[in-house]
C-alpha cells in the first residue's frame, strides 16, 4: 500500500548518500525512494527523489542548481523504488549526466531508507515519555548558562499561561510572531530587554528570508544570543533544510561508537539541549548539557535519576514512526540482544506511555548500513544514535 514501508526477507529499503560538487561548491544529497512514507523531495523521477542534505565548501550554492534539472531530465526507467541495484543504476545515469555538465557527484554511504521524523508534540508528555522539564530553557536562564531562549510553535492553549509564569519568575517575553492558523505561536524570553529586542529582529528577519544564503550572518548572529557553540552554529548554517528529518540524515554519525547521553537530540523528551549538536561528540555541547542537568538535579534528583536510566542506552526511531529507548548486550559491532525496550512515543497511538515493548524484547538485532535490523527481519530503525558512552 502506497506510504508504507515495506520490508521482505531479501530486500530493506535502502537510500543513497552523495556528495555532487563543482568547483569550490559542494552539497550532501540523498538519492532515496519517493513513493514511501510521504516524503516531499526536491525532485522525484522515475519514483526516485533527490534532496540536499547539507552544504559543504565555500563556493556559491546557486551553482549547483543545475544537478536538479539534469536528474528531472534523466530517462528512468524500472518500477523498483527501494532496491540497492536500481539506486546505483540511477545514480550512474545521474552521473554520466551530470559530467557533461562539469559536475562531479561521488557516493559516499548506503543507508536504510526511513520515513520522515515524526513531529513531536510541544508540550511534555502530549504523545509519548518526555523526561525533559518543561521549564528547562527558564532554568538555563536563571543559572546564566543562556542570554535569551526561545520556545518555538507553542501550541494557543499553552500561550498565555507560559507567558504569566515567564514573568513571574522575572523575565520579559516577546512575541515574535503573530499566531498562525493553529493559534500556536513562538516565544522569546531573556532577562535583559537589550539582548531580546536585539534577538526578536534576528528571528523576524529569519522569518522572513528562511534558509537563503544572504542570511547566513543573521542566524549565526542568533546561535550566538541563543547560547549555542560556535561550532554547532557554524554546523547548522550548512544544513539544508532545518527540520529534524534533514538535521538526522545530515549529523547523526554511523552508530559504530558510543556517544555521551548529554548529547542526545534525536529523542526530543529526552534531550536536554535546545540545539542540535555539531556533533555528538561535541565537547562544547556535552559541557553545557551537563550544566543543565546540574541546574535541574539541584531541584529534582529523583528526576535526573529517571533521565539517566533512559538516556544512556541505544535510541531509535523505526520504520513506522516509533521513538524507542533500547538496552542492549554489548557493543554494535555484532548482533547484540535487546534486554529492554521503552516506547518513547508511538506515532499513531495514543495509548498510556512508558510501557514496555515486550515483542522486541529478547530478540536479537544487527547493525546494517546504520540501521538497526532485527534478525527475522521485520523490524527495523533506521534513525539510530547510540548514547551508552561516557556520561
């Protein structure tokens, strides 16, 4: 059925990472299946879709439009959206193409194909486990780790009462924009009228212009105000679409070592950050996480001890949506056992959460092209980071 990933004993839906460059410009592009799960991509041709992932070099973007209107122009034939050979052989179309146009394009990985990222609810514990609180961002502002935060798309029923307790612990908070359609809105909030004035016309300037290029100063200039690393700022200007699907594709390395649990943003109740790593072994990041939770453990020990019992394990997003927390044996290196495995969130379920996935546990799984893949091969997570490094 068409938006549903299908998965047989031979085949897994795979994708392609390439790098496509021309002179001092690059970009990281995805060369993936469009007729599974409802993926909007640049361009789809022959039920293949391309999409940039991330930006690299110095040269001028706009130089490398070009690959878009040579893959539409290619003859693909083949019903086979999903399969590792039909990939390559679009991908040597695509090249062949591309090099009478002094473009070079290179493959740099294979991975399970996996659905879009599902949207995860503002408010804690809407959809699933958030072990995050609520009022973390007011936290680091009143431990100084952060000069101004912003709470993003907070749903109408949230608005005014976030912004009556935003004030009453002291702070002052801007609208930045006008309540969309959904009545949800996205908030300011710093101590200093200074530093939120200065941030407001960043984030509206933003708004307006997106991810253009000419803005790239702008953002930058935000990250800085919002407290995020120099690197990490530097990092996110070059992705090329900020959404978590894109940012996931774009950062989240090959899960073949282990990452501190203070990094972890792929779980958004379980993050404790409010930006996406550089990295996750991001030294900068890690140090102000821990900060953070610092700051919380003074007020809630009891909660931190939960945070630490489901963040320093194998986190996952499977084929259909699901955000699950996984202890597994040992290292990925082999197949390893699942001992336990917590439902974070489910994407279509409602139902009471945490709760324990018993069909998964016990069953032993192995790391293929940076997916997680059960041994009798129906179940598998594509979006894997695993957090069981140093703490």
């Amino acid at each position: 059925m068409r938006g549903e990933v299908s998965v047989t004993q031979s085949n897994l839906p795979r994708q392609l990472f390439v790098v496509v460059e021309r002179g001092n410009a690059g970009m990281r592009m995805r060369l993936a299946p469009a007729d599974l799960g409802g993926e909007r991509f640049a361009v789809v041709n022959g039920k293949i879709g391309i999409a940039a992932i991330e930006y690299i070099g110095h040269g001028n973007r706009s130089s490398l439009t070009e690959a878009y209107h040579v893959f539409r122009k290619l003859d693909l034939q083949g019903e086979d959206s999903t399969g590792r050979d039909r990939l390559l052989q679009v991908f040597s179309q695509w090249q062949e193409a591309l090099a009478r146009s002094g473009i070079a394009i290179s493959v740099e990985r294979e991975a399970l194909y996996g659905s879009p990222l599902p949207r995860h609810a503002w408010a804690a514990g809407a959809d699933g486990v958030s072990l995050r609180p609520w009022d973390i961002e007011l936290t680091a502002l009143q431990a100084r780790l952060r000069r101004v935060v912003k709470l993003d798309q907070v749903p109408a029923q949230f608005v005014n009462a976030l912004v009556e307790r935003t004030e009453q612990r002291g702070f002052m908070v801007e609208l930045v924009t006008a309540q969309r359609g959904d009545g949800s809105a996205t908030l300011l909030v710093s101590p200093d009228s200074r530093t939120l004035a200065e941030a407001a016309a960043l984030e509206r300037q933003l708004l307006v212009h997106g991810s253009d290029q000419s803005v790239d100063g702008a953002s930058a200039q935000l990250g800085e105000l919002l407290g995020y690393p120099p690197c990490c700022i530097e990092r996110f200007g070059h992705v090329a679409e900020h959404n978590d699907t894109t940012l996931a594709w774009a950062l989240l390395p090959e899960p073949t070592t282990s990452a501190s649990p203070l990094s972890q943003w792929l779980q958004p109740g379980l993050a404790l950050l409010s930006h996406s790593p550089c990295a996750l072994s991001c030294a900068a990041s890690i140090a102000l996480a821990q900060r953070l939770l610092d700051a919380v453990d003074g007020a809630d020990p009891g909660g931190t001890a939960r945070w630490r019992a489901l963040a320093t394990r194998v986190q996952v997003v499977d084929r259909d949506g699901n955000r699950l927390a996984l202890a597994l044996d040992e290292s990925l290196d082999s197949p390893q056992r699942i001992l336990a495995a917590d439902l974070l969130s489910a994407k279509d379920s409602p139902a009471p959460l945490p709760q324990r996935t018993s069909d998964l546990v016990g069953q032993r799984v192995v790391l293929e092209n940076s997916g997680l893949v059960a041994e009798d091969r129906e179940w598998y997570a594509p979006y894997v980071a695993d957090h069981r490094g140093q703490r």
